[in-house]
C-alpha cells in the first residue's frame, strides 16, 4: 500500500490558486520520466525494508514477507524506469533496430537483469511477432520500414483495405482503441498464429520465419535449462537463414585481379593477331 499526499508550494496558500499551483507541480513530478524511475525505485526499497509479519496458527508460526511484483505495468512505464527515452530501443539491454540483426553486436550486448522483472512476459513476444509480420505484409512493395511519399503511404493504405481480417478471421486488427492503444493484444496474435483456418490474402509470408516463430515462443513458457539452450540454438539458425551472408573482401580482391589478368591476355592477343 503506498500513501500519496500534496503540500501546498505557495507560502501555505490554501485557495484556489495555490491548490492549482500545488497540483501543477505534482504533475510534472508525476509525468517526467526521472521522477518516475526515482518513485519506482524509492516505493521498491520501502517494501523491501517491511518487516514480515509472523503469526502463530495451531503451534505453527507463519511468517510473511512483503514482494512487490511489477508484473502490471505498460512499456512506457519499463522505459521511464530503464531511463530509456525512446520505445524503439531495448530497455533490458539498449540495443537499437539497427543493430538487432547483427548477432555480434547481439552477443557484446549486457542484460540489466534488475530490469527483468519489469512486467516481462511471453505474451509480449506473440503480439510483437504478429504486428512484425503484419506490418511487413503492408509494405512488400515499397520495401521500406518507413512510408514516406504520398505514392507509398497510399500503397499501405490500399494493402491494410485489402487484409481482411474482419470477414476471415472474425478479428479487429491495428483498429485504435480508446485510451488503451490498438486491437493487437495477445488474444488476437494468439489466435491468428494458432488458427489453422486460411490466412487472410495478402497477408502473411509463408516462409520459415511465419512458421517457426510461433514454435518458438511455445517453448519459451518451459522453465527447463536443456529447453532454453535448444531454443537458442534454433533462434540462432532462424538468425543465420534471415540474415545475408558477410561479404569476403579477399574473394572480391581475387577475382578482380583474375579479371584484370583475362582483360591483359585478351590485349596481347588481339596485338599479335595484328
């Protein structure tokens, strides 16, 4: 249980003024992100520093020891408290978009593991899978991450009408809701990677990573070690298959030369046959 209350920051001023004053200030307290993260971790060590309560029932003592458990908060809320000031990044390791598909980037990366218990959950990973997928499906033909131009926004714009999601599926998808986001929660990725009816046209790419992904994150609810290290095995094949392969700058140097050679051999000949 935490207790909240406001002074008043206008000399003890108790009209309507000073409360509005007062309750300005509380606000910017409340919405800056370093007063988040500093309230977060200051109610975190308060319970920590509760004494447990021990009772005695029938010749036996029971003692209780107050957790607190942030297994309910949203990202924002795990970014103010990481210190992240983007949502693109990472907030366990602060990895970028940029370098998420480089595995020795990946590798040098260091978990904050006082962050893992900040909601984490694998549920996550099925609404972000499905709204990658999605998201890719609207822009196969521009080829880009980013719409810009009226020509590609009109493009996305005409693939999100053609995905009938509604009429196949029965499911509202990327539809605003109010206060609370969009209609990609968990039940909705759930039953679209789960569903063994047709996929929607235009949609979904059928290829291994459509199929894979949600193997994986099946897996991922285990709790055993031997499971863990075959589910990084996989992750790192599924990597290896999406990811090009490096480019060999002695092989490039090679056959450079090789054809230089061919080019001077073809000279000289063409000088004799004169």
């Amino acid at each position: 249980m935490a207790q909240t209350f406001c002074t008043s920051t206008d000399g003890g001023r108790t009209d309507g003024k000073g409360i509005k004053r007062a309750a300005a200030d509380l606000y910017i307290i409340v919405s800056h992100p370093f007063h988040r993260r500093a309230k977060f971790w200051r109610i975190k060590k308060q319970v920590i520093s509760l004494l447990p309560t021990k009772i005695s029932i029938n010749d036996m003592k029971v003692s209780v020891k107050p957790t607190l458990i942030s297994c309910m908060i949203d990202g924002k809320i795990c970014n103010a408290v990481a210190g992240c000031e983007s949502t693109q990044p990472c907030y366990l390791c602060g990895d970028k978009p940029s370098e998420m598909n480089d595995e020795r980037i990946i590798k040098q990366k260091t978990v904050n593991r006082n962050l893992l218990s900040l909601g984490l959950s694998t549920l996550h990973t099925w609404i972000r899978f499905f709204e990658c997928v999605l998201h890719l499906s609207y822009r196969l033909e521009i080829k880009s991450w980013q719409a810009r131009g009226a020509k590609n926004k009109n493009n996305v714009a005409g693939k999100k009408k053609k995905t009938k999601f509604k009429s196949e599926l029965g499911l509202l998808v990327d539809m605003p809701k109010q206060q609370t986001g969009n209609t990609n929660v968990g039940d909705t990725a759930l039953k679209h990677l789960t569903s063994t009816y047709k996929k929607p046209e235009n949609y979904i790419l059928e290829s291994t990573h459509g199929t894979q992904c949600p193997s994986i994150y099946s897996k991922l609810t285990c709790s055993s070690q031997n499971k863990y290290r075959k589910i990084s095995n996989e992750v790192r094949e599924l990597l290896e298959i999406r990811t090009p392969a490096p480019i060999d700058q002695d092989a490039i140097l090679l056959e450079s030369s090789d054809t230089e050679e061919s080019e001077s051999d073809l000279e000289e000949s063409d000088l004799g046959s004169e």
